[in-house]
C-alpha cells in the first residue's frame, strides 16, 4: 500500500513528537544495553577469569546466538508491527491473531533450531571457523548453549510486545535482568565453580530461564493486554507476519553469515590472532548495536503505531530526527574506538603485542562503516512500515553484503 503523505489523519508537532519517542527509546536503550551486557559478561568476565583464548570461543558461538535473534526479530517484531497497527485502527481482536500466530511460529522455529544444533553439533566447529587447538572447549561451550534457544527465542518474543501494550520498562526490566543476572551467575559458575567456558553458557541458559518463568507469573497475574486466541487463517497471518519481520530477519542473518565468514577468514590468515582481534570487533559491534536497537529498531516500532493513526507527516518529520542522532552517535563511537583501540583491548584483557599490533591495523577501517549502517537501517525500517518490504529487505541485504567486502579488503590493507 502507498502511503499518501496528503491523506494525513494527524499532524503531531515536533514536541509531541519528541516526548513521546523518548518514552519509548529510554527503556529500548536500556533493554540493548541489557542484551548487550550479556555478551560483555560472557566475553569480558571471561576473559580475565580464564584468558583471551576463552574470549575467542564465546566469540566462535556467537552464530548460535545470531540464529537465535533471526528467530525472534522475524517473527517477534514482524508480528508486533503488525499487532501495533492493528491497535492503532482499534482491531484488538486482529491484533491478538498477530500475537497468537508470531508466539506459535517462534516456538515452532526454536525447537527446530535447537534440534538442528544437537544432529549437527560435531560439525559446529569447522564451521564457524573455529582454530583447531580450542575445539575441544569450543564443543563444550556450544554443547551446553544449544538448550537456550527455545526459551531465549520466547523470551525476547514476548518483549517486542510489551512496549506496544503500554508496558516498555516491563519489557526493559525482563531484557536487563535476564542479562545482569547471567553476569553474576558467570561470576558465580566460573571462578567459584570452577567451570571453563561450559559455565558461561550455563549462566546464560539458567538465568534465561528464571526470567521466563517470572515473565509467566507476570502475565498471569498482571494486567497485559496480551492474549492468546484460537487462530484462523493461520498461513496467511504466518506470511504477513514472515513478510514484515524479514527486512529487519535479513540483518541478523547477514551478522549470522558475516560472523561465521570473518572468524573463518581470520583464523586462515591470521590464526588464533585473527579470531581474538575479530572477537574484540564483535564486541565493538554489541556496542553500537545499544544504539542501533534503542534508536532505529524504536523508530520501526513508534512508526508503525503512527502509520496505524494515519500519521504520515509524523513518521516522516520522526525519521529525519532519528537519522541525524543515529550518524552523530555512530560517528563519536567510531573515532572512541580508533583513538583508544588498546584500551578497549585492554577491557577484554587482551595484551600481546602482536594481537595488539594487527587491531591497530585493522580498526580504523573497521569502524568506517557504521555510519552509513545507521542511515541504511533508518530507511530498512521506514520502507518496512510503509509496506515498502522489498526495498526494505534489499537494504537489510546489502547492508551484510557491502560489510563482509570491507573487513575482507582491510585484512589485507
């Protein structure tokens, strides 16, 4: 459907606008900055609690965890914008088919998944590139992180969710203490237990764990208007709900296929150096990530509910707003990460000198391209909400497409 910007039900001004955007990015940055915390807790604690070798196998089993936000950013937030437009036309009823339908789908796909990972756990290795002389932990790691897809898939689901209802701090608070408690549990598992990398993944499965059981009694007991109905027309719902989740489904297939290519390409050209400076982008990525999801992946979410009010002027005075704050933000990271490079090193205790050596010529041109990514997922989003899905999923691709290339041609730079 083309959106006809003289057909304008509303004209909200810039102030309202504003205000109401940040009520919903504040808890969206802070619900990143949780997922992100995760992957700090697996990789810096573990880090300086065993050493950078251990770092670089949290790193190798990232894919699984990628595969994981394919699953629920394809199927949760495809059928949360459309659960948002239809709340915005008033059909909770159709909304609640969205919910129905996108919550079955996820389940369905990570009992898959997970069943994929244990028939073909053997092959993990070889494939995400992992050197030969950490295979041995790199299998134990994995062995264990396999049982936190499905839950891991349910839980981020249901947060694409709460938002729309009214409930972003919920969705926040379920995100963050997921993820601070798998910080104290790594602490706990590793140095107290004595575990190695098994007992990071451990951590992230537990907590996992206890946070969806409270999201449970949450919605049992509380009041989230968030209901699960009979479903009927269920293969189109799917389609719908495949077809809006997919633009942004693309980017995380595209982190899923590029971090599988560049550990693999690292560890053939520089071996085990290779993989721990790659380990460290990763985590310069879940940095800017905090970004990405608090500022764009909000601005998809607020746009759908204004597309459903038939506010068109405001989806597109909005979208200028969060293009400028995402450049300026990805901008001061990039030239943050260049000037301290060995300091963020030093973060996930990494100081060989020969590792250091190859970040200093790396990074520079690595950081380059976030930027222009942000702009690239600004209009991925604007085009998804206004049924534009082609073009939306043509950016999502070639926003991988374009990445692998770049670190590609600055391993040899």
């Amino acid at each position: 459907m083309e959106a006809d910007y003289n057909d304008i039900k509303y004209k909200r001004t810039g102030f309202v606008l504003n205000k109401k955007y940040m009520h919903f990015m504040i808890p969206a940055m802070l619900s990143a900055v949780g997922i992100s915390l995760s992957e700090f807790a697996d990789s810096m604690i573990v880090s300086h609690l065993l050493s950078s070798d251990a770092f670089a196998i949290i790193n190798l089993g990232t894919p699984v965890v990628f595969a994981v936000s394919l699953i629920y950013t394809v199927s949760g937030l495809g059928g949360s914008l459309l659960f948002a437009e239809c709340l915005g036309r008033k059909d909770k009823k159709k909304a609640d088919q969205y919910f129905t339908a996108s919550t079955v789908l996820s389940l369905i796909l990570g009992i898959l998944l997970f069943a994929l990972l244990t028939v073909f756990h053997s092959a993990l290795g070889g494939l995400f590139g992992c050197p030969e002389e950490l295979m041995t932990q790199f299998d134990a790691y994995t062995r264990v992180l396999r049982f936190f897809v499905p839950v891991g898939v349910l839980l981020m689901h249901v947060t694409y969710f709460l938002p729309i209802v009214g409930k972003p701090f919920l969705s926040m608070g379920l995100v963050v203490s997921a993820n601070v408690l798998n910080l104290i549990l790594d602490v706990v598992l590793i140095r107290d237990f004595g575990m190695g990398c098994e007992g990071a993944a451990l951590a992230t499965l537990v907590s996992y764990i206890i946070v969806f059981i409270v999201m449970l009694f949450i919605r049992r007991f509380g009041k989230i208007s968030l209901t699960l109905c009979e479903l009927q027309k269920t293969q189109q719902s799917v389609k719908e709900i495949v077809t809006k989740g997919l633009p942004s489904g693309s980017v995380q297939a595209g982190y899923l296929a590029t971090t599988i290519f560049c550990n693999y390409f690292m560890n053939q050209a520089f071996g085990l150096n290779g993989v721990v400076v790659m380990s460290l982008f990763a985590q310069l990525d879940s940095v800017i990530s905090i970004a990405l999801t608090g500022i764009v992946d909000n601005n998809a979410s607020f746009a759908a509910m204004l597309k459903g009010e038939g506010d068109y002027y405001g989806i597109r005075s909005l979208s200028k707003r969060v293009t400028v704050m995402i450049v300026l933000v990805c901008s001061v990271l990039s030239i943050v990460f260049s000037a301290f490079s060995h300091g963020v090193a030093a973060v996930f205790n990494i100081h060989d000198p020969a590792v250091l050596e190859l970040i200093d010529q790396l990074m520079p041109v690595y950081v380059l391209y976030y930027p222009l990514r942000g702009v690239l997922l600004v209009l991925r989003d604007i085009y998804n909400t206004l049924d534009r899905s082609m073009y939306a999923t043509v950016l999502g691709v070639l926003d991988k497409v374009v990445s692998i290339p770049v670190v590609g041609g600055a391993l040899y730079l």
